[in-house]
C-alpha cells in the first residue's frame, strides 16, 4: 500500500547537511522565499517583455551585419536594459525568511525584521487593479509595525500576482500570517 502524498518531508539529521556540515539549501532556514508562485500577469508581461529583447538584438544583429554599428550599440542597450527591468519585475513581490519580511517593489526595498512586526493582517479596502490608478474593493495584506505604523500593503487580491487567483492570495496571506505570529 503506498504512503499519501506530502508536501512536507522530514529528513533524518544526516540527510540534512552536507558532508562539510553546511546545510543543504532546503534546510536553510534563513534564505529569502517567495511564499506563493508569480502570478500569471506578471509571467506573461515578463515573456513578452523577454520576447521584445531578442527582436532587439536580433536588430541589432543585423545592423551590425549592415555595418551601422552606433545603431546596433542602440538596440542593444535597449535591450539589455529591457532584460533587467523584465528581471526586476519577476523579483517584485514579498520575500519571508527567518530574518523578517522583505517587500520587494521596481525600484524600491523594504525588509522589516520580525521583531519590530507587531501583526500581520487582511483587510478589505479600496485597491490598485494590477498598479494603475484604477481601484476596487479588494483585500489587501497590511503590515503593522511595533510603533503603530501600517505600512503600504504587501499585496493585494488585485495585482500581477493574485488577481483572478483568490485562492492563492488566501494561501499566501495566510503563509505570511503564519509567520508573523510564530517568529514576531
């Protein structure tokens, strides 16, 4: 009779370390991880935004092959800066590990460390449809810190990651809840 399937395995202690002692990178316990998958807006963006940067060097290819070569320099500058920003957007998003909670935006950090978390909770409240002006009722996930102070919220129901995926924006807060209160 076979065992149920298990999301969570437990390994004997000398399956956990390698033979030097260092931890295996499952069983770093301090490592930054995304508590939820990217959202399929954020994926298709970032594909789309990859596909225009090899039209972009493939341009700049054929310039190169033409003999222009400050046009082919263009192109492809533009895209390498596309590739990083296409970067840039996967990495967005909220990050947890044993340190704190780490929300992650285009152009801007913010790690606050479990110890100054006073709760973690979610709100229903007018929210941005996918980061543009445009707002909902939705639920969001807000941070408060040991101060008082709330700051912007985590995430949303309504962004690149969880809109139309209520599901797994209901799984994620409630991983980031977990959290909160096991290590604040």
């Amino acid at each position: 009779m076979s065992q149920p399937h298990s999301s969570t395995t437990v390994l004997a202690p000398e399956y956990t370390e390698y033979e030097g002692g260092r931890p295996l990178p499952h069983a770093a316990k301090d490592g930054w991880m995304r508590p939820y998958r990217p959202g399929p807006w954020r994926v298709g963006v970032a594909a789309l935004a990859l596909m225009l940067a090899s039209y972009l060097m493939f341009a700049a290819l054929i310039m190169v092959a033409a003999g222009s070569v400050q046009g082919a320099g263009l192109c492809l500058g533009l895209a390498l800066a596309v590739i990083a920003a296409t970067l840039r957007l996967l990495r967005m998003g909220v990050w947890i590990s044993g340190k704190g909670l780490r929300q992650v935006a285009f152009f801007a950090t913010v790690t606050v460390p479990w110890r100054q978390v006073a709760g973690v909770r979610t709100a229903q409240q007018p929210v941005k449809v996918l980061g543009t002006p445009r707002t909902v009722q939705g639920q969001a996930l807000l941070i408060t810190r040991r101060g008082g102070e709330t700051l912007r919220p985590l995430m949303t129901d309504h962004n690149a990651d969880f809109l139309g995926r209520v599901e797994a924006f209901d799984i994620a807060a409630d991983a980031l809840e977990g959290w909160a209160t096991e290590l604040s």
